[in-house]
C-alpha cells in the first residue's frame, strides 16, 4: 500500500520546494493539492522541479472551473517537466460552487466528465502524434490545434487522469475512463467494499476494463490524542449533515441521525452537532490509536480496497518526521 501525503492549504510557495522534498526524503509515493484557498496547480511546478522520483497531483482541481484546454496544457507541462510524475485529479464540485464561486455554468456533472476527461485525451493525442484534434461532444467542440499552438510530443504521454466523488454514478463513471478515483475522506470500510468498489467495477465491466486498471486512493480520518478525537468528531458530523453524502449514512441506518444533522446546520446550530456522533460512529469513520498503531490499523482497514492511503493531516517538515516514517515504513513492508 503506497502512503502519500497532501500539502497544507495555505503553504506558501516559497516554502514547496523544500516541504516536496523533505516529504520525498521521508518516503512518501505521491504528494497532493487541492483548490481551497489557492490555485492547486502552481505548487506542482515547485515539486517537479524540487524532486527525482516523489509523484504528486491534485486532489482534486474543480474541472468545470476550466475549459479542457487549460487543464491539457497545465498538466502536459507538469508531466513533461517532472518525467512522467504528475497525476490529474479533478473533481465536479457542486452546483452552487460551479455558479457562485467560479462564476461558470451547470450541467449534470457525471456525462460532462466523462465527456471532459475524453476531450483532455483527444487534446494529449492530437500533441503526441501530430494529428488532428477533432473533438465534438455535448458541452465541449475542439476542432483547431495548429502547430503554433501545439506543444508537441513528450516523452511520457501518458497522464492518469483520477476522479473523485462518494456516490454510485461518478464511481460507475471512473471504472469507466479514469486512471483513478480519490475515495472522500468521509467513507467507511463498509461503504467502500459495498457500494463504491462495485460501482467503479460496474463502469469497468461496460467499458472492457479490469477494475486494477484502476487506483484507488483516499486520505483517511485519523485521530492520535483526545483533542484530534473530538476535532474528527465535530468533522464528521460537518460532513454526515451534508444530504448529498447521506447514502454513506445510509448504509449503515443511520440516515436519521444525518437528518437531524442538517436540521442543525440549516439553523446555524453547529456546537450541538458533534453530540449526534456517537463513539460507535465515530470509530466507524475514524482511525484512533497512537501513532505507532497506526499502520497496523490502516492495513487493517484498506487492506484489498484500497492502493494509496494517506492521513487527512498535511504533511509539516520538521512536525512527526520520525512518526512519518515509521508510518511509510510499515505500509511498504
């Protein structure tokens, strides 16, 4: 199982480079971004070039935020800078994001992916071999790539191009046409053995596919002391009171409880949603134990499930380096 690491939202770029590298000294496999507070891929020029062998991506960037054009040249640049290192990851986003925040326009999420992920290989193909880019599809018509605007071939064309989503349509729609899916942080064994393995395996099967053909990542709950417990406490209840997330609640028949949750955060009540989680929820969600449990546990738990797994935590030089590495020790055993 291979451990990667994810940057912390508000790390500045003049501190990458160095935090990439320490990261690839400690033995993490792949470090991610993600589009909260700052672009998710101007970081990864600072790794690409700070690093020999740690791959890194985005986890995920808002794909509807940008023409397939833009994500096609960003991430042609990165994989031809780093050697093949960098993995697309991209995520839908919402519907009030996609139109309040970005300041674009909605569509049903699951065929304009698909439909964006296809346009992105249209684009690679065309670069690679010269050819003529003639991509027309519902939401996306690509038919003008002259040599003055092509890039050109690359030694490693190839770039996984991973998803992310928690229900059943944009798993079926990775085991469709992606390289990967990024699992959410908010899931359980159960709901990743039972409904969100055999979606991606079902979308596998339509389009002729081994489900290995696909990895499977996620950055995991994790709780070492009682003050982390209480803070994934009140971070799970954030996430069970979301109703678009309500099946992984479901599963388990605990849907009551995520509707009692969004009754309180429709009110603002948001002191009074971490008393829903009970400690049987919470261990459901959450990897406890002290640090030197950890791995067994995370083995445990994804062992068969899962590729990659990292902490939902950043990675901090200097901050549990030796507790990082006994980690990705363990995993790599």
């Amino acid at each position: 199982m291979k451990l990667d690491a994810s940057m912390g939202f508000a790390t500045p770029l003049k501190d990458v480079a160095a935090l990439a590298q320490a990261a690839e000294a400690i033995g993490f496999d792949a470090i991610w971004t993600s589009e909260t507070q700052h672009d998710p891929f101007l970081p990864l020029t600072h790794v690409a070039a700070a690093t020999t062998k740690l791959k890194f991506g985005t986890a995920v960037a808002i794909a509807f935020a940008r023409s397939p054009m833009n994500v096609a040249h960003i991430a042609w640049d990165l994989a031809a800078q780093s050697g093949g290192r960098f993995l697309l990851g991209l995520g839908t986003q919402v519907q009030a994001h996609i139109e309040r925040r970005f300041g674009m326009t909605w569509a049903p999420p699951v065929p304009r992916l698909r439909e964006y992920v296809n346009a992105l290989r249209a684009i690679w193909a065309a670069w690679q071999t010269g050819g003529k880019l003639n991509f027309r599809g519902e939401h996306y018509k690509l038919t003008l790539m002259t040599p003055f605007f092509s890039p050109g071939p690359i030694e490693q064309p190839h770039i996984p191009v991973f998803i992310a989503g928690v229900g059943e349509p944009l798993c079926r729609l990775a085991g469709e046409v992606a390289d990967g899916f990024h699992v959410h942080p908010y899931h359980t064994r159960k709901y990743l053995s039972e409904i969100i393995r055999p979606a991606i395996e079902q979308g596998a099967k339509k389009a002729d596919r081994a489900l290995t053909a696909i990895e499977l990542a996620t950055m995991a709950f994790v709780a070492v002391n009682d003050q982390e417990i209480e803070q994934q406490r009140s971070q799970v209840a954030f996430y069970a009171s979301t109703p678009s997330y309500r099946p992984v609640l479901e599963v388990h028949g605990w849907a009551a409880i995520g509707e009692q949750l969004s009754a309180l955060a429709a009110r603002g009540q948001w002191a009074e949603m971490p008393r829903l989680i009970s400690d049987e929820m919470l261990e459901t969600f959450v990897i406890i134990g002290a640090w030197e449990t950890i791995g067994d546990k995370l083995r445990a738990r994804y062992a068969g499930l899962l590729d990659r797994v990292g902490l939902y935590r950043p990675y901090v030089p200097g901050v549990e380096d030796a507790q990082w590495r006994q980690l990705a020790d363990r995993l790599a055993d």
